[in-house]
C-alpha cells in the first residue's frame, strides 16, 4: 500500500485537536479504514463516558471543491449508503494543511444535499474544529446506552449471535450487487441488439429512397429513444440496488475481518475473507470493460433527431455514473485488500 503523507497529516492534525482541546479519547481504527478512520469517545475529568462520534477524515484540498465561505465534499451514492447507514454518529474532517486548519460537519441525512449525479456535503468555514466546537460536537455524540456493533467490535468485546447473523446478511449482499451488476450488464446487451436493430431499419429505408427526415424513418428514431429511455431509467434503479448492496457488503466484510483479528485471532477465516474480496476487483473490472464498450452505441450524433440525442445523452449520463459507482466499489474493496495484507505480513 502506497504510503499518503497529506493524509497521515491530516489524522494526526485532527488526534491532536481531539486530545489537546477537547480532552477526548481518539482511537485510529486497528485494522482497516475503509469508510471509518477513528472514533472519538467523550471523556469529562479523564473520565470515559462511552459516547462516541466516527471520523472519516479527508486531507488535502484536492478532496474539496472550496470557495470563501465554504468546502463542497461530493458523495458517491456508495460512501452515502455506508455513512448514513453507519450505526454510530459519523463527522465528516476536512484538514487543509495549506491553511492549517481543521473544519468539520455531521454526515448526517439532515446536512447531506442530494445532487443531479449523487450528493454532496457542504462544511461551512465556520466550523473549525477546535475547543469552540467542542458544544456542538458534544451534542452530536452517541447515547451512552449504544449498543453499536461497531463499537462493540471496535472495542473486542464478545459479540452476540445477533451481531454475527446481522454480518452475515449483510456480507451476502455482495451477491446482490453482483445480481445487479448483471442485471445492468443484460439490460445494455438487450439495448444493443434494439440499437442494432434499428440502424439496420434506417438503412433499409434509406435504400428504398426514404429521407432521414420521412415519417417512417422518424418513427424508427422514435422508437429508438423510448428504448433507450426506458432502458436508462431502469439502469438508475439497479445503480441504487448496486450503491446500498455493495455498501452494505463492504461494511460488513469490514467488521468481521476486525473481528476475526481483534476478538477471535483467527487468521484462517481473514485469509478466507481475503480470498472472496480478492475476486470482486476483477469481477467490477469487467463490468466496467463491458459497460464502457458499450457506451459509444449511444452516441445520437449520427442521427439529426432531438428525442434521440437527448435520450442517449442521459443514457451517457447514467452510465457514466454507473463506471463511476463501481470504480468507487472497486478502490474500497482494494483499500481493505491492502490493509489485510499489510495486516497479515
């Protein structure tokens, strides 16, 4: 794994703020990073209170859209799914070490803004996080009677059968994402052969001296963009199966490998664990091979007809979305891969 000093920086800008200023308790996860970078717990007097917020911490303004008054972190549908379905408060950090200052805001349903393509959120430059947020803060803490499986696992307690067959469901949803990868994958081959087909219309027409502009070639082209309509609206349902599956998958593949490293030192079942993740990277490849491939079939430049070009425009747009999703999944799942085996060496 590549070693990243802008966001080494980053973490220990933000354990220092929580240590010196606040006088809270920062734990960097143990094992894996994926969504999650730290947790804080509130201590009062040197005294834990067992409230806690999640971290994830991003360094660097390349990871910020900024302006005067603020920074705009954009979400994949993936990351949002993880974060808003995180089961402790989860606070976003932003350390621009250029300026030297740590800013913060709540991932939270409430403060992330939806988007044409996915979400964002937007952390005001007010929110520095220092000893005057520290009220705020507070109050975004979790209850002290939390019973987070995430801090559970975090901690090495003994986890209950419940906790255990909530994981496993939820690692199971990494064959639905794959359901839903094909699904995607059956949805263009059908549009391709509608494409083709059509095309192959047009030309017939053309030959028995019809016009581009004729009733019977514009109704080809007609056709043809509610085709590709239909087809993109059913593609941004199976991105958002995809988005929540996969992230769910992630999660949970995450917390047992912790487990598996933490509580019951069984370094057979993680490398089990690393033997499943290590085929989903390839798996996603070829999705996206394929999906790219297709794109160009959807180019409407070769046809002067309004409904086509701006259907196969936002079919562009979906499947744009879609690689981007995926490509999103595919740097997840081989972060986790890498800490494993970094774990493992």
């Amino acid at each position: 794994m590549r070693y990243n000093s802008t966001e080494r920086i980053g973490i220990n800008a933000t354990e220092s703020i929580f240590i010196k200023e606040f006088n809270w308790i920062f734990r960097e996860q143990p094992i894996v990073d994926v969504g999650i970078d730290a947790l804080v717990e509130q201590s009062i007097n040197g005294n834990p209170q067992g409230k806690f917020l999640a971290l994830q911490i991003k360094s660097g303004k390349g990871n910020f859209t900024i302006s005067a008054e603020k920074l705009t972190y954009y979400i994949s549908n993936v990351h949002y799914n993880y974060w808003t379905n995180f089961d402790l408060p989860v606070v976003l950090i932003g350390h621009i070490p250029e300026e030297n200052k740590t800013y913060w805001e709540e991932l939270s349903l409430r403060k992330i803004k939806k988007t044409n393509k996915s979400w964002k959120l937007e952390v005001s430059k007010k929110n520095i996080l220092n000893e005057k947020s520290k009220p705020y803060l507070t109050k975004l803490l979790s209850p002290q009677s939390t019973k987070s499986s995430s801090l559970k696992i975090f901690q090495g307690e003994s986890i209950d059968n419940d906790t255990v067959f909530d994981l496993e469901s939820k690692i199971d949803c990494i064959s639905d994402a794959n359901e839903s990868t094909k699904r995607t994958i059956s949805l263009l081959n059908d549009l391709t052969l509608k494409i083709n087909a059509s095309h192959l219309n047009i030309i017939q027409h053309k030959s028995k001296g019809d016009l581009i502009n004729s009733p019977q070639v514009n109704n080809t082209l007609k056709i043809l963009a509610k085709n590709i309509t239909i087809s993109s609206r059913r593609m941004e349902s199976e991105i958002l199966i995809f988005s929540e599956t996969i992230a769910q998958g992630i999660y949970a593949y995450e917390q047992a490998i912790i487990i598996n490293f933490v509580i019951t030192k069984n370094i057979i079942a993680v490398e089990d664990h690393l033997k499943n993740l290590e085929q989903l990277p390839v798996a996603i490849n070829k999705a996206i091979f394929g999906i790219q491939s297709m794109r160009a079939s959807f180019d409407s430049g070769r046809e002067n007809n309004q409904a086509l070009k701006l259907a196969s425009k936002n079919m562009i747009n979906v499947i744009d979305l879609m690689i981007n999703e995926y490509n999103v999944s595919k740097e997840l799942i081989e972060s986790l891969i890498n800490s494993i085996k970094l774990k493992l060496s």
